[in-house]
C-alpha cells in the first residue's frame, strides 16, 4: 500500500507538471476530482439511516412547509448585508481575473508636452573650451508608444490564471455564506417559534402553580399540608416565571438577530407591521412549529465533494498557489516585447512640417541576471505555499466527510430523541386527565390534579424543544451535506446587478 506522504508527493508533483505545461493549461481547474480518488465519501451513517444517494433540493428549507419561513429566507437572500459583501467580492475578484488576462494584450498611450528649455553652460561646455551656449527653444511633442509582451514562458497566462482561480476562491466564499444565510435564518426562526410557543405554555404553568400554590396555603393552614408543600409549590411557580423572564429576553434576541439576517435595523424593523405579521404566529390559540421532514427529506449527493463550498473554495485557493510557484519558477527568464513609438518633435510653430516626424520600433530583451539570490528565496517561499495550500486542502477535504458524518448521526440522534419526548408528553397528558377524573370523583385533592397538569405542560414544552433540535439538526445536515445547489448563474448575476433578485 503506498504511504500517504508517496499519495501527497505524487499528487503534488502531478499537478505541478500540469501547470508547467506551456501557457494554454497553465493550472488545471480542479483538484476535486482527485480528491475523490484518494478519499471515500461513502458514510455508514447513511446506511444507518436508509437515506438514498441523488441530487438534492436548492430549496431544501421548503420541506418544513412553512410559507412565512419561505419569505424571510428570500427577503435574506435578497438584503442580508454578509451576503452582498460575499457578492461585490466576486465583482471585485472577477475584475482584477480580466485585468490580469488583459496584461496579455498590447498597450498604447499618447502624450503631448509643450516646454521652453535651455541648457546650462556646464552641459554645452564641461571642458571650458568656449563653445557658445545655445539660445533657449521651444519645443512642442506628441508621442503614440505601443508595446507588446511576448509571452514566451508561460508567465502572463500564469498570472491570469492565478488571478482566475482567486476569482474562483471569491465565488466559493460567496457560496457559502449564501448557504450559512440560509441555515441562520432556519434556525433563529424555529427558535423564535419555540420561544412564543414556550412563552404560551410557561403562562400557563405559572398560573397553575399559582392555583397550587394558594390550594396548599389554605390546607397548610387548615392543619391538612406540611408547610414544606407550600414553599416548594411556591418555589416551583418562582422558577417558572424566572423562565419566562429568560424566555422573553431570548425571544427579543431572537427578532433582532431575524432582523438583521434581513439586512434591517431591529428598531426599525420591530415599527413595521408587515414585519410584525411575518414573525407572528400563524395561528393565536396555539403556536405550532414546522414539521420535521421524514428521512425522505435527506439525500446523501453522489458529487458531495464538489458541492461544498469549503473544499471548492480550498482547491482554488491550491491552484492559485501552484500558480505562484509557477511564476516564482519563470521569475529569472528574460523578458521579450515589441514596441513602437511616432509622433512629432519640433519648435512651436513647425509640428506639421515632415522635419518634425520621428519614430522607433523594434524588439527590446530585458533579462535581470543579477538577482543576489532572491529569485531563488521567492521560489523557495512558493514551494512552501503549495504545502501550505496542499495541507489546507487535505484537511478540508476530511473535515468535510467528517461534518457530514457527524450531522447525519446528530440528525438522527435528534430524530429519536423528539419521538421519545413525544410518548413522554402522551404519558403526562394521560396522567393529567386520570388525576382529573380521580379529583373529579373525589378521590384526591385537587393539588394533585394540578400538579400533574403542570408537568404536562413542563412536558409539552420539553417535546417542542426536542422538535426545535431535530429541525436544527435537519439544517445542519442539509448544510453539511451542501444540499442547497451552487447557483454560479445566480451568483453571477447578483455580481452584476445587487438589486437582482436570487
């Protein structure tokens, strides 16, 4: 079996070989592919699951069925400000990837000047022999130079490649905080949901326990209670409303941070009544969360590697290093371009006489053979940067595999943990309605009856926290496994325009 260090050098030296083949293929696009070869992206958590493989939905977040849900991730996409700054880095990468492509191209320029000069004695003279010094002149110029670089080794399609390959990085990064934009706004909106439906039930419970409360307070002095029952039943109803108040601070942070996902102002943002309507609940009897997917809703992608936004984002950022060392490499060639100057030199006055036409043309060499070494030192530093970018790249690669491991075993984790939750609330509901029957036929007082009434709500809230997690876990899996589908052609277009919409 070949050692992991032959796999890096082999690989290594391969894609370097491809990028020192001539000036077409100066870097080969992606490193993906090869990535493949050397890492299985088959996960037993899949299997567990009984998930299948295929392409998912770009709009995964739609499967939770919840049209306001829908509205606040298209009014992110549209405004969040992360995600504007992601796509104006684009616009900007796309930019410098032409100006670098377009250095292959000859340049020209023109000039005009107009002086009076006259030269010192010591220039006309420097050895005293009494030359006369001439009058002062004045002098009109017009210029047109044209130059042009031969691309002899390679180096200035090496640049544009380089410059494309970050413009490739800027588009990964885009991608992906598209992605995390879309993940934060599902989350903090099951979690806004969680809080009101646990503001509702937490009311509730406080005024049960008061009920309670005063029940035991009154058999307490009837001599029929402890007074141990009274204070723990008021301790309980304290916890509750301390619950509440920390339930309402979370709710409030909540909206604002929905706020500013939406790229608004959370003040200006809570003054607006279509905002208000969007964040409340559906209904006003009962807030409901979205309902968890099935396993239907997970596919494990065929091409997960080339769908995630890190490890694209990581080769790119590995070509462009093998690109610098490339260039580090041709650093001590010689330089060969064409150039071409005319234009017109004369006193004022006679610019337009064929006296005045001047002109140059013809090759021109530069070749810096004296470096002190530092053409050495900067390929040196290059070859290191591959390691570097190589490494970063390698590790993306497996903690890529290894989040989407992980995300697919919490996910269902979470899964069975709200199922057991469930039968949880169902056992403390029936136990509710039988202390009620039993307090009903006066067969116990009605603190008992009350009692279990307040750990059905307790168990209510527990069962809709377990529901919050596995919607949580079903983002963080989608985001894992990249099941949103990079849209280049959406992207590209919001580079261009910023108002377009997603």
């Amino acid at each position: 079996m070949r050692s992991p260090l032959l796999h890096r050098r082999t690989a290594l030296a391969g894609l370097l070989a491809l990028a020192l083949t001539g000036c077409a293929s100066v870097t080969p696009p992606s490193a993906i592919g090869p990535a493949t070869e050397r890492h299985s992206t088959a996960m037993p958590a899949t299997a567990a699951l009984g998930l299948a493989t295929g392409t998912p939905s770009r709009h995964w977040w739609q499967a939770l069925q919840d049209e306001q849900l829908n509205t606040l991730v298209q009014t992110a996409m549209q405004h969040n400000q992360d995600r504007q700054a992601a796509v104006a880095a684009v616009r900007q990468a796309r930019a410098l990837a032409g100006l670098a492509e377009r250095s292959a191209l000859p340049q020209g320029s023109l000039s005009a000047q107009a002086q009076a000069q006259r030269p010192s004695l010591a220039e006309v003279d420097p050895y005293n022999q009494g030359q006369p010094r001439p009058p002062e002149q004045r002098l009109g110029t017009i210029a047109q130079m044209v130059s042009w670089e031969i691309d002899l080794f390679g180096r200035v399609g090496t640049a544009s490649a380089v410059a494309q390959r970050q413009a490739d990085a800027a588009a990964a990064t885009a991608h992906s905080a598209e992605a995390l934009l879309q993940a934060e706004v599902v989350r903090h909106y099951v979690l806004l949901r969680l809080y009101q439906h646990d503001l509702a039930r937490l009311q509730e419970e406080s005024d049960v326990l008061q009920r309670r409360h005063t029940l035991l307070q009154a058999r307490e002095r009837a001599g029929l209670a402890d007074q141990r029952e009274a204070l723990a039943a008021q301790a309980q109803r304290e916890q509750a409303l301390a619950t509440i108040a920390q339930t309402q601070a979370a709710l409030h942070a909540t909206r604002a941070a929905l706020a500013v996902l939406a790229g608004r102002a959370p003040a200006t943002a809570e003054a607006d009544s279509t905002w208000q309507a969007l964040l409340a609940p559906q209904t006003t009897a009962s807030v409901a969360l979205p309902a968890v997917p099935d396993t239907s809703g997970v596919v494990q992608p065929t091409d997960l590697l080339a769908r995630r936004p890190d490890v694209a984002r990581a080769d790119a950022q590995l070509r462009a290093a093998l690109g610098e060392t490339v260039l580090a490499d041709r650093a001590h060639l010689p330089r060969l371009s064409l150039n071409l100057s005319a234009g017109l030199n004369a006193p004022f006055g006679a610019l337009g006489q064929a006296s005045a036409v001047r002109y140059a043309v013809g090759p021109a060499l530069q070749w810096d053979w004296l470096d002190a070494g530092r053409n050495r030192a900067r390929a040196a530093a290059a070859k290191a940067g591959d390691e570097v970018a190589w490494h970063q790249f390698e590790n993306t690669v497996l903690q890529a595999l290894a989040d989407s491991e992980s995300a697919l075993r919490q996910w269902g984790a979470a899964r069975t943990a709200w199922q057991h939750a469930t039968q949880a609330e169902s056992a403390a509901q029936r136990a509710a309605q039988h202390a009620q029957k039993r307090f009903d036929t006066g067969l116990e007082p009605p603190t008992e009856a009350l009692q279990h009434q307040a750990q059905w709500l307790q168990a209510r809230r527990s069962t809709m926290a377990q529901q919050a997690d596995a919607l949580q876990a079903y983002a963080r899996v989608q985001l894992a496994l990249a099941a949103w589908q990079p849209d280049d052609a959406g992207t590209e277009r919001t580079a261009a325009n910023p108002n377009a919409k997603p």
